[in-house]
C-alpha cells in the first residue's frame, strides 16, 4: 500500500513538472528561446508584441497608433488568420513592422505528431512570405505551450523562439483597465523586454485603449521601440 502511495506521488510531481516545463516563458528543451535580451541599463531600448490575427476589424486602427506615434512592432500572427487576411498582413509589412509566426491553427501544440507539428510551423511561413515578410521568421506558441517536440521540431529549422517578460493583460488587479496595464508595464518594464498584448479582437478593446498609453509612458521615461529582430541584434549575446 505504501509502495503504491510513493508511486503515486512521483507520477504526480512527474505530470506537476511536465505541466510546469510545457508552460515555461523562459526554458525550453532544445533550440533557442529569449524572453527578454540582456542590455546595458543605459540602453533603453523595447519591443512591442502583438498576438493572434491579422483581423480586419483591428489592424488597420493599431497600425494607425503605432504610425502616429512611429513606433515598430512585431506582429506573431497565425497562418490561417493571415492566408484569410492578407491585405491587413500585407499592410503590416509595408508599414514597416515584423512579422512571426505563431502557428497554423491556433492549437497548444503539445501531444501533437511531428507532422502536424512541421505542417502548422510551415503553413505559417509561407503564408508569412506571402505577405511580402523577408526577414528571419521568429516562432511564439500559442499559449506558450511546448514540451519535447516542437522545440526539437523547431531547432531544426533553427528557428528562434520568443516569448515576453511583460504581459499586463495576464495579471489579476491590473487587467481591468487600460491605466493600469499602461502603469504595470512602466513599472516592471527594464531595457531589453519584451511586452505582449493582444489587439486582435472585439474584446480586446482594453488592451487596444491602453496601447497609446503604453507608448507614451516609456516615451517619457526614454525608452527607445524596436522590433525583437532589432532587440535581440542589439542584445549582448545576439541570436
Ligand atoms: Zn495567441
């Protein structure tokens, strides 16, 4: 009986330590993974990253804040999203931005075959060059979710992955109001991070409000935007 008590608490911690390896924003198994790019602390300089889409409802209103106050982004976009939308994903591109991929279909792409996996990564890319994107194609997971193979999947392709380390919208007491996502993101925000928010859709409209405020408030402290391409160029380390 106590035998079985001990097995039972190992699977446990081992699926308790899967769980907490597939949702990590800063380790993964294998490949390359940046979350945020060491910099000098005089070098003030952050990407601002985008989630989900293109949509036609919302591109054309944060491309126009981010051409007002001429602040680059990156745009992780999903494959089927951009094929469906590629003259808001075109539209990104000529205005200057970048582009990643972040994935097909949307899936955690964790107990997926290799193939699935391959396809969804692929699909993207080629969506993505159809927009007109040349630059190296950087790769965020949908929820932040990989295990084994999409890392193995990835490194192959040497393709970088990229998450955040300033995520407003995710924080309880601070998602409810574009002000204080705004503040959140000045307050944690340090030379070389990588900020995510989603613009995408109807009920991101918080998020949308709180973009503006966002870019003015680091404006003002000196914070300088770039896309991750240029951050990660300017980092210690490069790619
Ligand atoms: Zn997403």
């Amino acid at each position: 009986m106590k035998k079985l008590t001990i097995g039972f608490l190992i699977i446990i911690a081992a699926l308790y330590g899967l769980w907490q390896l597939s949702n990590a924003r800063t380790f993964q198994v294998a490949g390359k993974l940046i979350s945020h790019v060491q910099l000098a602390a005089t070098d003030s300089l952050v990407a601002l990253t985008f989630d989900d889409g293109p949509t036609p409802g919302y591109t054309d209103e944060v491309l126009h804040i981010l051409d007002q106050y001429e602040v680059p982004a990156t745009f992780f976009v999903t494959g089927k999203e951009t094929e469906t939308n590629i003259r808001e994903a075109r539209k990104i591109v000529r205005a200057g931005h970048q582009l990643g991929n972040h994935s097909y279909s949307h899936q955690p792409m964790i107990l997926k075959s290799y193939d699935f996996l391959v396809n969804e990564v692929e699909r993207t890319d080629q969506a993505i060059r159809s927009a007109g994107f040349k630059g190296e194609i950087y790769f965020r997971p949908p929820y932040c979710k990989k295990l084994f193979l999409l890392p193995w999947v990835l490194s192959r392709r040497n393709q970088v992955s990229v998450t955040w380390d300033i995520e407003p919208e995710s924080v309880a007491g601070v998602n409810d109001s574009a002000q204080k996502m705004a503040s959140h993101t000045v307050q944690k925000v340090k030379p070389g991070s990588i900020i995510l928010l989603h613009v995408m859709y109807e009920a991101r409209e918080k998020s949308r409000k709180s973009l503006p405020l966002i870019i003015e408030k680091l404006k003002q402290k000196g914070y300088q935007f770039v896309t991750v391409k240029k951050l990660i160029g300017e980092g210690t380390g490069g790619v």
